[in-house]
C-alpha cells in the first residue's frame, strides 16, 4: 500500500522557519518525482515545489522562490521542505504528492502550517 | 503562467442529475489536463488525466473531454458520495495550476 507520510508542520511566527518531512513508502521512491502543494483554509490548491527523481532538478513557485528549499533523500524514502522568512500567506495544509504519467497520482494527508503572530 | 479558470464556482444539484464543469485555459494546453475530486477534510483524488482518460477504480459515470483552451468533466447521474470540490490542473507548462475549483452541492 502506497503511503505518504507529512510531518514537521506547527505554529510558527513571521519570519520562523519550518521543516517539513514527508516520509514514502509503498513503492519505488527514487522513480518518482515529487511535489509539495499547498491549500489555504478554505481556498483551492497551489503548487509550492517541485523536484526530480534524483533531486538534480528544483522548481519553486514564484512565491516561495527564495525562501523555500526542497531536498529528498532517496535512500531513506523522504521529501524535505525547508521553509524560512515565514508569512502569513504561508499558512496552509501543504500535501506531499507523487509525479505520475503527467499527474499527481499519490497524494500524502497533509500537515498544517499556521504563520500567526 | 497559465491561468484556468473554472465554472461555475459551485452549484447546487440533486441525486441523479447530469452535472457538467468547465476549465477554461488562458492558452492552448492540448489534452494536458487533470481533474481531481477533494471531500471535506481529505486529501485530493485523482479522477480524469490527460483530458479524457479515467483513473483505475473512478465509476464510468466521470467523463472528461475537450482541449486547447476549454475541457469538462461531466458526471452523468450524480451519486451522493460525488458531492465535493473538484479541480482541474493543467500540466501542459510548469508551474503546473490548478482552476479554483466547483463546489457541488446537495440541491
């Protein structure tokens, strides 16, 4: 059974940092590229970032692009997100997903960040 | 970027009804579209990719077709386990975005 694991999310100040971990298993990691995307409460999806299989390519959205840094290690199956300078608009449910065949095939449950004073 | 625009933003229908969701393109994304369906509290699923083609498992009464700049997704008779969000994604440029999403709800 294909599992994707968030982790690391929590309240945090503007201008905090945040790890988040997502932790794979289920099937060939290494195969895959992966994403992180996010969802304000209430609003729709947004992609944050992008990395390929064996993490040689990076892609950020432009809102995040400076502050936000993906990393996978694919040796222990996990997908990393470093996040810093922190803002209020980064407050979300941000979602490990799976790249296949054009798609977001595997999507993990998600683990909140919450930017508040 | 490209821009996707869906309609309406939501719409009320009951048990049964044909239910029809537009994705407009800001350009041409060929047949490079996706359809997710998200319940409350639930990750996204993916339903339909590349326009028209139904992901293992989904009922056959989920249709996608069009492309270029405007595809659907019909539900054919709706169920009560279909009321939710749905999104359609374009995959055809990176950054790779969604449409705002169609709230269908119990009429």
């Amino acid at each position: 059974e294909v599992q994707l694991v968030e982790s690391g999310g929590g309240l945090v100040q503007p201008g905090g940092s945040l790890r988040l971990s997502c932790s794979a298993s289920g099937f060939a990691f290494s195969s895959y590229a992966m994403n992180w995307v996010r969802q304000a409460p209430g609003k729709g999806l947004e992609y944050v970032s992008a990395i390929t299989n064996i993490g040689g390519i990076t892609h950020y959205a432009d809102s995040v692009k400076g502050r936000f840094t993906i990393s996978r290690d694919n040796s222990k199956n996990t997908l990393d997100l470093q996040m810093s300078s922190l803002r209020v608009d980064d407050t979300a449910l941000y979602y490990c997903v799976t790249v296949y065949s054009g798609s977001y095939f595997y999507w993990g449950q998600g683990t909140r960040v919450t930017v508040s004073p | 970027d490209i821009q996707m625009t869906q309609s309406p933003s939501s719409l009320s229908a009951s048990v049964g009804d044909r239910v029809t969701i537009t994705c407009r393109a800001s350009q041409s994304i060929s047949t490079n579209l996706n359809w997710y369906q998200q319940k409350p509290g639930k990750a996204p699923k993916l339903l339909i990719f590349a326009a028209s083609n139904l992901q293992s498992g989904v009922p056959s009464r989920f249709r996608g077709s069009g492309s270029a700049t405007e595809c659907t997704l019909t539900i054919s008779s709706l169920q009560p386990e279909d009321f939710a969000t749905y999104y359609c994604q374009q995959t055809y440029n990176s950054p790779w975005t969604f449409g705002q999403g169609t709230k269908v709800e119990v009429k």
